[in-house]
C-alpha cells in the first residue's frame, strides 16, 4: 500500500467515510494518532469530572436532609449512614467535617441571598427593603434551624472555636458581604453623594447585619411560648430597630415617667 493510500484509509470513519474531524499532521496531511489519544484521554478525564460533580452534589442534598432531621451535631457517621453510604466516601468528597459544612453553605447561603435579593428588588424605600429581607432571612432560617446553625457553626472541637463559634470564613463571610452591599446601594442611593455620609453606608450596613443576626439566632433558639413573637412580627421588630432604634420606646418611658412624678404640695 502507497503512502498516499495510507492517509486516505487513516483518514475514514467506521462508515467508510472521511470524517473530516480527526487531527492531522501539518505537514504530511495525516490522521495524528497521538492528539487522537490525548482527546480520549481528556475526554474520559471531563466525564470523570462531571460524575464527580454530579455525585459531589448528591452528598451535599443527602447531607442538607440529614442534618435538617438529626440536628446540626449529627456527626459525619450519622450523616453518611441517613445518605445510604460510608462516611468515607463524605472523606473522600469533603475532607472532614468542616469541609462537608463549607460545601453545604455555598449551597444554603447562596439560596439565602437570591431570595433576599429577590425580596429587596419589590422595595419602594430603604426601609422597606430592610423590611423585605430581614424577612426572607428569617423564614429561610426557621424553615431548617438545624441547617442553619450546621452552616453557621464551627465543628465542636476546631481550634479556636469554643463552644461553636460563629463562622466567619468562606461562605458565610461572602453572604454577609454580599448582603452588606444589597444594604449599602439603596442607602447610597437615597443619601447622595458626601464623604461623611460615605463613611455612615461603610460602617452601618455591617452593624445593621450584626444586629439582624444576634436578634434572629436568639429568637431561632428562644423555645416557643405566648411572648414569642412570630415570624413576622420579629422581622418587623429588627426593622424598626435598625430604623429608628430604640427612642420611641424610651421617650414613651420618660412621658409616663413625667406623667407619674408627684407634684410638690406647697407650704
């Protein structure tokens, strides 16, 4: 067989006919088995990829439900055994615990923000798009408590996290800054432009998460009982809070305490 014969042979299909799309040599025109077997490889290795992600994602939602039934201290033994598999495997995809929260709040905290975006996107005022967000951070926290303090906590035993420390890495730092910042542009908005003001839209939107925060993880913890408020009345209570603080409360004190003092009789 001639050289020439050769690269047209090389150059078909399994049809007889040429293909058109195997990689060829240059300078002598034909098939380049080498790239050929590259493209196998890289083929099988973006399969293996996808399986990867597809399965990594699948632990991560067996997880989620885990945690959201057995509690946020359900260990990676639990969680493994409720997904219908080996802890190893969680090992393998995660590396340890910390690893298996991290993974799950990308997924919860991203969540979390479409909807409080989504909710603060309807506001007609700043207040009402405090209002609409407090909101929806609320109704997702109380929809799994156990899930939310999985994402929010450290693991009993991390280093410098006694007693679970909040997180502040990873996720949940890019949820509050992402948050910060849906805080920050309407206050920008309404406040205009000044160097004072600019430093007022720095520091507030963090505080305003502080409070939000602190004020939500106690009223998830406080056991249900007729003085807790509900779902609603909490976020419109941090509202107003982050509003107008505390004043209306206390010049309403000071009236009845005005109101109540004695007069002097007179001698």
């Amino acid at each position: 067989m001639n050289t020439r014969k050769a690269q047209n042979l090389t150059g078909m299909n399994l049809t007889g006919k040429d293909s058109g799309k195997e990689p060829r040599d240059a300078r002598t025109g034909a098939v380049d088995f080498v790239a050929l077997d590259r493209g196998a490889v890289d083929g099988r290795a973006a399969r293996w990829q996808s399986h990867r992600e597809e399965r990594r994602l699948e632990l991560i939602k067996a997880a989620r439900k885990a945690v959201h039934t057995l509690g946020s201290e359900a260990s990676m033994e639990d969680i493994a055994a409720a997904a219908g598999t080996s802890k190893s495997v969680f090992y393998r995809y995660f590396g340890d615990k910390a690893g298996l929260q991290q993974a799950v709040g990308e997924v919860v905290l991203s969540q979390m923000q479409r909807r409080m975006q989504e909710a603060a996107q309807t506001a007609q005022t700043p207040r009402e798009g405090l209002l609409a967000m407090v909101s929806a951070y609320l109704q997702m926290a109380e929809t799994s408590p156990n899930v939310y303090i999985f994402v929010t906590r450290y693991p009993a035993g991390e280093p410098d996290t006694a007693n679970g420390a909040m997180a502040a890495e990873g996720p949940l730092r890019h949820f509050f800054e992402a948050v910060a910042d849906m805080i920050a542009r309407p206050m920008r908005a309404h406040l205009g432009a000044g160097t004072h003001k600019e430093a007022v839209i720095g520091y507030w939107p963090t505080a305003a998460i502080g409070l939000v925060r602190s004020a939500g993880e106690q009223w998830l913890a406080s056991p249900d009982s007729p003085g807790k408020p509900d779902q609603e009345t909490m976020a419109r209570q941090i509202t107003a809070w982050l509003s107008v603080g505390i004043a209306p409360e206390l010049a309403t004190k000071e009236s009845k305490s005005k109101l109540s003092v004695p007069k002097k009789e007179s001698t």
